[in-house]
C-alpha cells in the first residue's frame, strides 16, 4: 500500500491546495479543478489521484457540514431521506464508471454548468428568501437526492452546484439555506463514492489524509461567511466557478482541436 507517493514538500504544498479547494468547495463547488489536476502534477496516475482527490473531499464536505448542523441550518433529522438516495446513487455510479465510459457526458456538463451560471447571473432575484416548494420526500429524494448523488460517484464536477440548485428550484429554499443543506448531501455522496475507491486499493492514505486536514480547515472558514455573507458571496462564487469548470471541461475534450483551429488562424 502506497502512504505518500510524493515527496514531504509535495504533501505540504497539496495540504495548502486543499485547504483552498475545501473554501472554495463549501461555498460554490468546484474544488476537485484545484485538487485533482494538482495530485496529478504531484505524479499521482489518474485512478490514485481521483481515489485520494475524494478522500480530501469527504474531509472539507464533512466540515462544512457539521458547521452547518452545529449552527442549526441544517436539520438532519429532516434529512434521512434525501442522505439514503445519495448515497445509494452515488455507490451505483461509482461502481458504473468502472465499467462504462463517460465521454457523452464530458460533451454535455460544460453546457449545463454554464446554463447554471448564466441561470444564477441573469436571474439575481431567485434564491433571495424562501419560496414555494414544489417537490416533497420520496420524489424530491430521489432527483435532488438520488439522481445527483449518481452523478457525484460516476463524474463529479459540479455536483455542488447541482445539489444547491436542486434545493432552490424544487425545494424552494433561500440559496444559503439551499448551500447549507448541499454539503450534507455532498459529504454523503464523496463518502459513498470514497468506499468503493477504498475496496479497489487506489487511495494513496497518507496524502490523502493531510490533504483531508488542509480541506477540513478551508471548509470551516468558507462553511462560516455562507452564513455571514449568504447570497452576496455565494451567488458570484457560483458563476465564476461554473465558468471555470465549463472552460476546463471544454479544454480536456477538446483542447488539442481549439490549437489546431487557432493555429489555422495564423497561416
């Protein structure tokens, strides 16, 4: 069993990386465009560095959520349900995964991460204060719950983003209150996915708990100004976040034709 892989400064550099991934991560989602591409400069090869990249992410998620239960926005006894369709979905996709390829899905996520930034930007009255709700228990359980906790295991980016919209649109929460219940969510679906990973031996243990540690820290303090700052500092952070993921996902398909057509620009 590989513990480091990497060398000490590597592992304290990945703690700080983390650390920023876990307060960017508790506010808008996204963390993993930090985490993963950095495991994998740190010579990680891809199955340790997804593996070891949700080992971190159980740390800030679960961080976040319990500051957001200790401070009572979240109320997990209302929870159960929604928490057993995540994790249920999430196990499946991770298992999935293993076996089916993602492609389509790499060409479609960038369409809706910038449908859901656009969504946030051009609707800026949306998430403001509690609204109507439109979906209870066992359906709202299983597309807010179950339906993204799938997603989260088998791909991943954006799942955040996607639990916090599930929670304004169908549930009818103000967008603090829909990121403070995403997390609890988010923490059940890396830690569903986490176990799989754990069974097929591919988390290098050693980073992966510092990196844990330095999450841990990060999504406290983000964890603590969505409280504070609600949807001043959240709406803006999903935006940008969501550009960023759109731009990289877009980049990782389709990166080597974007050259070639701007190299034909300059013939």
């Amino acid at each position: 069993m590989d513990w480091f892989v990497v060398s000490p400064l590597l592992v304290g550099l990945l703690f700080f990386v983390a650390m920023l991934a876990g307060f960017i991560d508790s506010i808008a989602g996204g963390g993993g465009l930090l985490t993963v591409p950095s495991l994998l400069a740190a010579g990680l090869s891809p199955a340790q560095a997804l593996a070891t990249n949700k080992l971190q992410s159980v740390g800030g998620s679960f961080s976040a959520s319990l500051y957001f239960i200790r401070r009572g926005a979240v109320k997990l006894n209302e929870q159960w349900l929604n928490i057993a369709m995540t994790f249920v979905g999430s196990v499946i996709g991770a298992v999935l995964i293993q076996r089916l390829q993602a492609d389509m899905l790499r060409q479609v996520l960038p369409i809706l991460l910038i449908a859901i930034g656009l969504w946030f930007l051009l609707m800026p009255r949306i998430g403001e204060e509690d609204r109507a709700r439109r979906l209870y228990g066992l359906p709202y359980a299983l597309i807010g719950g179950g339906t993204i906790g799938f997603y989260d295991g088998f791909f991943g980016p954006g799942a955040g983003s996607f639990y916090a919209l599930a929670f304004v649109t169908l549930c009818g929460y103000n967008l603090a209150k829909a990121t403070a219940h995403a997390k609890i969510l988010n923490f059940t679906s890396n830690f569903g996915s986490l176990l799989f990973f754990m069974f097929g031996g591919k988390v290098v243990w050693g980073t992966g708990v510092i990196m844990m540690l330095g999450a841990f820290c990060g999504a406290r303090l983000g964890a603590r100004l969505v409280l504070t700052r609600g949807q001043k500092l959240i709406r803006p952070m999903v935006v940008i976040v969501s550009a960023v993921m759109s731009i990289k996902l877009l980049w990782d398909s389709h990166g080597s034709s974007i050259m070639a057509w701007f190299a034909t620009l300059h013939l």
